[in-house]
C-alpha cells in the first residue's frame, strides 16, 4: 500500500520539533559563548588578562636595590651576591608600594640561615653548611657573620 | 600520610574521581548492552528474544536519562555544564560526551520507542480522559493516523534508526572508554583495547541486566517466563562474555608479558589494594562463575527451574563484576602514583555530594523511570503474548 | 669558587636586564593597571625554566615564595611547586626512595647516618608549560589552554571542575582549589613575567637552580645552558614537549 501524503504528517510534526530544539540551541550557543571565545585559539581571549590581573606580591630585586643601593652594594662584594633581597626579607611589594607606611619585619637571623645552611646530606657538597648545634648553639649567627657579606674576614 | 604508601607526588594526595564516576561507565553500559539486545530481534530478527524488545529499549531510555547525573554531581561547578555544548573542544574525548548523548537519546532512543509505540500511544489517547488524554495526545504529537501505511511507514523509518542505532551504541561505549583509554599518563587506562573491552563488557552488562529484568518483571506480573526467550538470551550472554573475558584476559596476558616500566606498581596493586574487587569479585566471582554457569547450561540439558535459578544467578554475578570491573578502573587507576613509586586510598564518604548515598540514590532512581516509563507505555501486549506491534507488517 | 664563576646563568647579566623594564612596568602595577604594562607582546616570547638540580639546597623557599605569590591554599595536596629529596642506592637504581613532606614547604630538616653508597638529591618541580599539553588537549570547554607565549594557563571563570586536566598531567602538577572548586596550577606567574618581573620561585631562589628563560630571546642565558649542559626533561617517553629543561636530573628521577 503507497502511503499518501496524511500518513507523513506526524512525522512531519516530529521533523518540526526536532527543527525547534536544533533553532534553539543554535540560538543559546550564539547568546551565551563569550564574544572572546575562539579568537586565539580554544579558549576566552580575556582569560589571558584575566591571568595577567593578579596583583604581585614580591617586589623582584630590581625595585628593592632602587632605594636600598647602600645594601646591595654591600652584598654585591660578598658571597650572597646573587641571593634576591626577599629570599631572606619575605614578600615585599607593600613595603615597594608604600615604603614608609609598611615597615618589613626584620628576619630572625638564626632561622632565616639555618633554613639554607644547616647540614644535610642531600645537599651539594660544595654549598657551605654547618650542623647549628655545633657551630653555634645559641645566640645569632650575625653576632659573626654579616649577613648581607657573610665572610668573616 | 594516612593510607599513602611510598611516594606519591603532593597533589595526588586527593583522589580526583570518586564512586559517581564509576557509576558513569557503568550506566551508559546498561543503555549500550540493553539497546543493543534489543537490536538483536529488530534487525537480525531472532524472534526468541521479542517478549525483551520494548522492556530493553525501556531500560536502556530509563538508565540514559539517569547517566549524565552522576557526572553532574561530580562537577566542581555544575551550573557550568552548558559549556559542553556551547565550546566544546574537538580535541577533548570528553568534549563529545554531550552530543554522543544527545544523539543517542533523541535520535535513537526517543524516536526510536516513539515510532514503535505510536500506535499504542494513539489508541490510549482515543480511549483516556482528563489529563491522560492531554498527555497520550502531545505523545501522539496530536496525530491519530495509525492506518497500515502510516505504520508500515513507521516501521520501515524504525528498522533503519536501529541500523544507525547500533553503530550509535557502539559509539556511546566505545567513547566512554577511549576517555579512560586515550590517558598517555595512566599506563593502567592508557591501552587501545579499552574501547573495545568497555564495549564488550556494556554488551554483556546490559543483557545481563535485561534478563533480570525479565524475571523480575514476568514474576510481578505473576506471569511465566518465556523459556526459549530466556535460553536465547543466556546464549547470548554466554557468548558476548567469552569475547569480552578474552578481550580482558589479552590486556592482562599483554601487561604480564610486557612488564614496563609501570608493571611493579600495578602488579603490586592488583595484588593488594585491588584483590578483593579485582581477583576475588570481577575475575572470579563476576567472570568465572557465570561462564561456567552459562557455559554448563549450554552444554547440559537442566530443568526449566534449574535453569532460571542458574540464569538469575549468572546474571547477578555478572553484574556485580561488571560494576567490579568499571570499580577496578576508575578508583584502581587512580591508586597508584603515576610516579609508580607509591599507593594512595580511595575512602569513599557517605553522605557527601560524592559519597555512597547518592550513589545508590542514583542508582535506583533509572529503576523509579523505568517504572513510570513501563506504566505509561506498557512494553507488553494486550493479552495476546508479548507481540510488538511492529511485528504485524 | 671555582662553582661561583661556573654560575650557570650569568645572573648578574639578567638583572641589570630587568631593572628598566621591572621600573615601568612596577609604576603601572603600583597605579593597578596591570594591563598597560610595557608593550608585553605574547608572540615575541616563548617561556619556559631551567632548573638545575646541582644547585638545590631543598630549602623549600620557592615553595613558601609560590603559595605566597599567588595565593596558593596551604593544604598538604595544593602546590604549584613542590620539591622532592631522592636517595637512590646506585644498587637499586630502579627504586629510589623520594619524600615531599608539605610538599618541601618546611624545608629536609632530618639528619640522618651519612651511607657513602647512596646518591641524594633534591628536584624542583613545577608544570612544565609542554608544548604539547595533554591537559590542554583533554579539557572540555577551553578552560585551560596554551598562551601564545607558551604558558599553559586556567581560565578560573570558565572551569567545570571535571577534573579530566588533572588526569591526564603526567606529572601531577594539577590539583583542584578546595576554594573555587576549579582546577589550579603553576601560571609561571604569568602577572609577573609578562611584566618584566621573574617568577615567585626564581625570585626568591637563593642558589639560582630555578631560572626563568626567555626561549624565543637571542640573548636570553638559557641558550648557553642549553648547549653547555647535558641537560634533560622530565618522562621524556611522555612527549609533552615540556619546557623545564633539568641539569644533572638522574635517571632515577619520575
């Protein structure tokens, strides 16, 4: 038996609906993908500034030898030459920022030292270390050493 | 570290895929083995398995709708899921999950039980009242042709969506384990055969499942079981594992053999933290068992009752290794360190978003679909045997 | 002093680089513009470290100077960066002992019998910005993805948190930010460098074993390292493409 044209209308109606959903998400997809999408590559080009965006936290050693040359210099003729001002010091770009208003915290010698120095097998024999209990039970390791030059000469 | 043994690198600290992705295989290989079962009478016509046809696309449309919540629950930001389908990235295997669902839910599927129930639907819509017939009546699409070449036209247009629907399931499957299987820095997923063992094992799941619910569905009905229907099934079953147990055993023959770098560390998995799920519950108890079981009652003659409590009992098992299986992949392949120098656990939580609870929440909720579903749209005749309708042309 | 003179970057050379343009680009960041930092063009840039492991000391101050920078949550499964200690008996060379307490955040602190038999070391280790990422190839939605200059970054507002990135990094540089819920990582501290500054680690690394490097820069140091150095990459089986190029990184190390 040839079907005749009456036969086709539900799916007809089907076809019409499954129109509808593709129209609609066609729609949705170019309502919501971010106008940046795709630009670059697979991805929203503002995520790059948006990666960009973070505020910095530690100044970088450039900023911190603009006002403290004296110190750098000081450092620059000893071993410590090449270790960055906030290896030691700790984040300081509030202290970059606002240099009189946010005063850094002066380091504890003993500690910030021994957190390099002190002996351990797994470091580089050439890297200078010292078991502390030994070397100097108590007291300040700058009570000897200066610790921007620290050679005691 | 509690329950870290050796070395694992920092950020591996926390297991990033929990029980609700081992529910995701596990579910879409329902839906895989149950439409494909259902296949099997529409386009290679085995008359034997009928009295399953709509019972399977049934279940396979209950656990798909169920299969992308798991999924969901797990997201870190669910509300963002739409980016699936707004940027999704070719490059991704996951990427495609949306459209391989959709495809397979409306093309296949929704059409597919639309088309072979339509007569059904149009005469329920002529015979019910109230908000029944507004329903029936906008599943009908409000059209009540349902003369013979109206139907044949059905017919004709739902052979050939089961044609397209097979390759469809294949897809679904096969891509859920090219996800696991396309890892480069997971050697236990990182294998070209997952695909194809993901595939082999949904085949075996979802009519393993099928033929429970068969005899869970003939026994409330107090009806009897259709005994060649059960045999046919059982031989399938039998026969689509022993492919599935060969596929398995070539990756674990493949991975002994080789013995590479990440051997050691998987090898002293499987023996430790994976025995029980692996050895003892998917390769003994969920493997061997039931194809032995199936495999006996291919060779000797039991008695029906004998028979249906060893296919239930084989079926039961199956499942349970199945879902060990899918257990052995996801969790075990996230035990280990992929610096293959230590172990971490998997503790699964209770009531959390991704914890047990809803895991059996979801777990029973395809059940809750397929009875509503079954309601609406009884997969069995009206008192004369349990004939689809297309069958008539 | 021998080693001082060998100091494998020129480091002193580096600096005076970057004070002029770290100047102007410290007025912008001051003024919070971030965004008119001097004429940063990606495409003229292609980023990635080198790192050298016989300069470690393990004191974990890039690890404290990372979760500091960029607010890195202090769970004992968050780093950006991480330091790991191997002790390797040249005996069984397959099966080193690594340890990563807090992730080397506190530092190696145990003394322990000094064996002459076995060979210790400590590795840095940070996402290597592969050229040919497999996060970036698995990600879904184009929440992470490679910058023109060769950063693989995380687009935090546009991140699912399917956690398929973390998955597929083979060397577990990914994690998931308990805060956002969204997938975290090593920027290479791209509001840094993209301002002239070094990375939080580089910065602060008192020996100079982690150094920024400029690949697409002619006269960037890093390629007289390069051609100087046996140097290696982490799972070079992998084939990511990763641009952390390792001095003295031992077979030994996963």
């Amino acid at each position: 038996m040839k079907p005749r044209a009456s036969d086709y209308v539900h799916l007809v109606r089907m076809a019409g609906l499954f129109a509808v959903g593709i129209t609609a998400f066609l729609v949705l997809r170019w309502l919501m993908v971010p106008a940046d999408f795709g630009e670059l590559g697979h991805y929203r080009t503002g995520a790059v500034p948006d990666n960009m965006a973070r505020p910095i936290v530690y100044a970088g050693q450039a900023v911190c030898v603009e006002c403290h040359a004296d110190v750098a210099e000081l450092r620059a003729r000893g071993k410590h030459v090449r270790v960055a001002c906030e290896s030691c010091h700790g984040a300081l770009a509030a202290h970059a920022s606002n240099p009189d208003g946010q005063k850094p915290v002066r380091p504890d010698p003993r500690r910030t030292c021994i957190s390099c120095h002190s002996a351990n097998i797994s470091k580089p024999k050439s890297f200078p270390q010292v078991v502390p209990e030994e070397h100097a039970p108590e007291g300040s390791c700058a009570a000897c050493h200066a610790v921007h030059n620290p050679k005691i000469s | 570290m509690p329950g870290v043994e050796g070395f694992i690198y920092p950020n591996e600290l926390e297991l990033q895929w929990s029980v609700l992705i081992v529910l995701y295989p596990f579910i879409t290989g329902l839906v895989a083995g149950a439409f494909i079962l259902a296949s099997l009478e529409r386009v290679f016509n085995v008359q034997a398995v009928k009295p399953t046809y709509r019972l399977a696309l049934l279940t396979a449309l209950a656990f798909l709708l169920v299969a992308p919540l798991p999924l969901q629950l797990h997201l870190g930001h669910p509300e963002r899921s739409l980016e699936m389908y707004l940027t999704p990235h070719t490059q991704s295997a996951m990427a495609m999950f949306g459209f391989v669902y959709l495809w397979y839910l409306m093309v296949v599927l929704v059409l597919e039980i639309w088309l072979d129930y339509r007569r059904d639907i149009v005469l329920k819509w002529r015979a019910s009242t109230g908000f029944a017939r507004l329903l029936y009546g906008a599943m009908a699409l409000w059209s009540d042709n349902i003369s013979e070449s109206a139907l044949k036209l059905d017919d004709r247009l739902g052979r050939a969506l089961t044609v397209i629907g097979i390759p469809s399931a294949f897809l679904l499957h096969g891509y859920v384990g090219f996800i696991f299987g396309s890892i480069k820095a997971n050697p236990w997923w990182s294998t070209p055969l997952m695909p194809i063992v993901f595939l082999f094992s949904a085949i075996v799941s979802g009519i393993a499942c099928i033929l429970l619910l068969y005899f869970v569905t003939c026994w409330l009905r107090r009806v009897p079981v259709d005994m060649p229907c059960v045999d046919t099934i059982a031989k399938y079953l039998y026969y689509a594992f022993l492919v599935d147990f060969s596929l398995e055993m070539l990756d674990l023959i493949h991975r002994l053999y080789e013995a590479d770098e990440s051997f050691r560390a998987l090898d002293f998995m499987v023996k430790t933290r994976l025995f029980t799920s692996q050895i003892v519950l998917q390769i003994i108890l969920g493997t061997l068992v039931p194809l032995v079981l199936l495999g006996l009652s291919q060779l000797v003659t039991f008695r029906e009752k004998t028979r249906r409590a060893l296919y239930v009992l084989a079926g039961s098992l199956t499942l349970m290794g199945i879902f060990a299986m899918r257990w052995n992949v996801v969790i075990g392949g996230q035990l280990f360190s992929k610096s293959f120098l230590g172990y971490t656990t998997y503790k699964m939580e209770f009531a959390t978003r991704e914890g047990l609870l809803p895991a059996i929440v979801l777990m029973i909720l395809p059940f809750v679909i397929l009875g509503v579903l079954i309601r609406l749209l009884p997969p069995w005749g009206h008192g004369e045997g349990d004939r689809g309708t297309h069958a008539q042309g | 002093m021998d080693q001082d003179r060998r100091t494998f970057l020129g480091q002193t050379g580096k600096l005076l680089v970057l004070t002029a343009s770290a100047a102007i680009a410290w007025e912008h960041v001051l003024a919070g513009r971030p965004e008119e930092a001097p004429n940063y063009r990606a495409t003229d840039h292609w980023w990635g470290m080198a790192v050298d492991i016989e300069k470690c000391i393990g004191c974990g101050t890039c690890v404290r100077a990372c979760k500091t920078e960029n607010d890195v949550p202090h769970e004992a499964f968050t780093f950006r960066t991480w330091v790991e200690r191997y002790v390797v008996d040249p005996a069984d060379y397959e099966h080193p002992k690594v340890e990563s307490p807090n992730g080397g955040y506190d530092g190696f602190h145990e003394r322990e019998v000094r064996d002459p038999n076995l060979k210790m070391f400590y590795v840095p280790k940070l996402c290597n910005h592969c050229a040919h990422s497999p996060c970036v190839q698995v990600c879904p939605v184009g929440a992470t993805f490679e910058s023109q200059d060769g950063v693989v970054l995380v687009d935090k507002s546009y991140c699912l948190g399917c956690r398929y990135c973390v998955q597929a990094c083979p060397y577990g540089c990914r994690f998931i930010d308990p805060r956002t819920h969204t997938v975290d990582k090593c920027s290479l501290c791209y509001h840094r460098i993209t301002k002239g500054l070094t990375t939080a680690c580089c910065e602060t690394c008192p020996t100079g074993a982690r150094v920024l490097a400029d690949l697409k820069d002619k006269n960037d140091p890093i390629h007289a390292f390069l051609r100087e150095h046996k140097v290696q990459v982490l799972k070079p089986q992998m084939a990511t493409g990763s641009k952390m190029y390792y001095n003295g990184l031992d077979g030994s190390v996963r």
